[in-house]
C-alpha cells in the first residue's frame, strides 16, 4: 500500500482547495479583523468550524503522506533514471508546500501567527546587504502589518492552484515510463489495468485516512495546532516558546541548531534542496534498498534521525537540545551526501 500516497496526497489537495476557498469567502486579510473574522467562521458560519479544522487538520495529514511518499521513493530508489524529471517536480511541489503551510499558519493572525511570521520573514535579514531591505519589502512596512497579511493571503490563495498545476505535470511524466515496483525493474508484461484494480485498492486507503481525518476533525481538532494561537496576535509580548506546526519542525530544528544566522538559513533550505541530489549521487547497479541490506540499515537510521530532528525542533532552543540537533543534521546531509554513494559502490 506504500503506493497508494500519491493518490492520498492528491485528494487531500483536493480536500485544501476546496475548504480554502470557502473559507476565503468569510476571511479578512486585516490585522485588526483577521483574528476575529476567524472566530466568525467558527461560530457564526453555518458548518464553518468544520470547514475549517478539516482544512487544518488535512493540511496535516497532508504533510503525513507526502513524506512517507518521498521516504518511499528514497527506499525504493524512485529518483533515478527515467524519472528523474517526476522525481524533481516532486521535490518543487514539496518546496512550494511547506511555503504555501507557512504562509496559511499566518493567517488566523494568533500569538503564533504572527511571531511565526516575524521569525520567519526576519530569515531574509542573514542575506548580506540588503537582507533587512528585503525583509521590509516583505512587510511591506517596518513590522507584519496589513500589507503583509494581505499578500500573504494572496499567495496562500494562489500557491495551491500551482501545486495542482504541478501536480498535473508529476502525473504526465509518470505515465511516460508508468510507476515502478518493489522489485525496480520495469516489466509492462506484468502491468494491470487502473481501474478497476488501482482504483479500489486506492480507495481502502482513501476510507481509511477520511476515518482517521473525521476522528482528529471530530474529536481531537487541536492537538496537532498550537494552543497559544488562540489568543489574539499581541506584537507587545512574545509567546514562551515559538514553533512551527509539526510538519515543519526537523526544518526548523536545523534552522536553530546552527548558531550562525546565515549558515543556518541555508542549511535549512539546504536541507529540502538536497532531495535533488538523489539521482546524482546513488551509484549502485540495484534498485532501491529492497535487496540491500546495508541500504537498508542506514535508510532506517535516517528516519530515525528525521524523528529525532522533530523532537529536537519542538524543544526550547538549550543544551542538550542544540548539541543532539548539530549531530542530527550533520548526519541528515552525511547520509545524503556520503552513505548513499558509498553504500552504492559497496
């Protein structure tokens, strides 16, 4: 069933579009309206608070599968020729999403909208020279206010339309060569028709993940947002701890453990980046890690480390957590950059 997350992945696009644009109907892109047109959704729309933690809570579940998607690709060896070309559109769509997640954490203008938003934009100012004019233009003003809010809104509206543009693109460069299987050789004697078969066996996990989606919605809306984004956006006191949402926090955890500011702006972009280097840097006759145990092992410590890097990025920037995420991220471009190619030529 590890093949069935692209499909999953493409209905909770789906699902985010549809929920995102209605909730764009009721929502204020005003620093003064945005927090309350938020609680108007919730109380005052009809079905408003489910539009809206469905559209939360998926964004979630979103990210869920889209890397238990890249992970799988990285097992199966799925980046290398001839789908570099659909490896390296997933890899954009996976950057424009996680801008996309950024720029809606900002909009219900909480406590961790927006000092989410001042770390985040602040980011730009490692640039040398002319880093805080950037940040400013981003602001569109000394501080987030207004005009920040409204192209953030913007572009939140506007970056899922490209996504599934992309995603479109991911789907017609699949087809050319069709998917690949455990075994990593490519044999069209063997393939099955779509429907009916793909598609029931698709649908199995589709019920399952709108089940597991109605209990978070239902019962648990909150657990996987922040409490302090219900009090009201506050530029005059700073919330104890700032985190992003989960799906982002190993990102975040590199960003923090690297004590120079620039070093560890590009060591997080650095890090999404990487993915591109799949094809260049695997060297082994074999596909994927199916058939290799060493692969295998260090493939395993990987996502270890990846679950580490999260833990690392939902803790209060102190020792020991800052040591254990330098080790963490050294070993996430290490496997990257020497496991891969040197467990290949083994």
């Amino acid at each position: 069933y590890l093949w069935n997350y692209g499909s999953l992945s493409g209905l909770c696009l789906i699902i985010q579009i549809i929920t995102g644009v209605t909730l764009a109907m009721h929502y204020i892109p005003s620093i003064d309206l945005a927090f309350l047109s938020v609680e108007h959704i919730m109380w005052d729309v009809n079905y408003g608070w489910l539009i809206r933690y469905i559209h939360s809570n998926t964004a979630s579940f979103f990210f869920l599968f889209v890397y238990i998607h890249i992970a799988w690709g990285i097992y199966y060896g799925s980046y290398r020729t001839p789908r570099i070309l659909v490896w390296s559109i997933g890899v954009v769509i996976f950057l424009i999403m996680i801008v996309t997640a950024f720029l809606g954490y900002v909009l219900p203008f909480g406590q961790m909208s927006l000092w989410g938003a001042t770390v985040v934009t602040n980011l730009m100012s490692a640039i040398p020279w002319i880093g805080n004019d950037i940040v400013n233009f981003i602001w569109g003003g000394f501080s987030v206010n207004h005009a920040t809010l409204n192209w953030f809104f913007s572009l939140h509206y506007l970056l899922p339309f490209v996504l599934l543009a992309l995603v479109v693109a991911h789907l017609i460069f699949l087809h050319v060569h069709g998917s690949s299987n455990p075994l990593g050789v490519t044999g069209n004697s063997d393939r099955l028709p779509f429907h009916p078969y793909f598609s029931f066996k698709d649908l199995v996990t589709v019920f399952l993940f709108l089940l597991a989606l109605s209990f978070f919605v239902f019962y648990a809306p909150n657990v996987l947002g922040h409490s302090d984004n219900y009090i009201m956006a506050n530029p005059m006191a700073t919330p104890p701890s700032i985190v992003p949402e989960w799906y982002l926090l190993p990102f975040y955890a590199i960003l923090w453990s690297i004590s120079n500011k620039l070093f560890g702006v590009v060591a997080m972009l650095a890090a999404i980046l990487i993915l591109f280097v799949g094809p260049l840097v695997d060297l082994s006759w074999i596909w994927g890690s199916a058939f290799r145990p060493l692969s295998k092992f260090f493939f395993w410590i990987f996502v270890t480390n990846f679950f580490l890097l999260m833990f690392v990025g939902s803790q209060h920037v102190e020792e020991p957590f800052v040591t254990l995420g330098q080790y963490a991220t050294f070993f996430y471009f290490f496997y990257f950059l020497v496991v891969i190619p040197l467990v290949g030529i083994i």
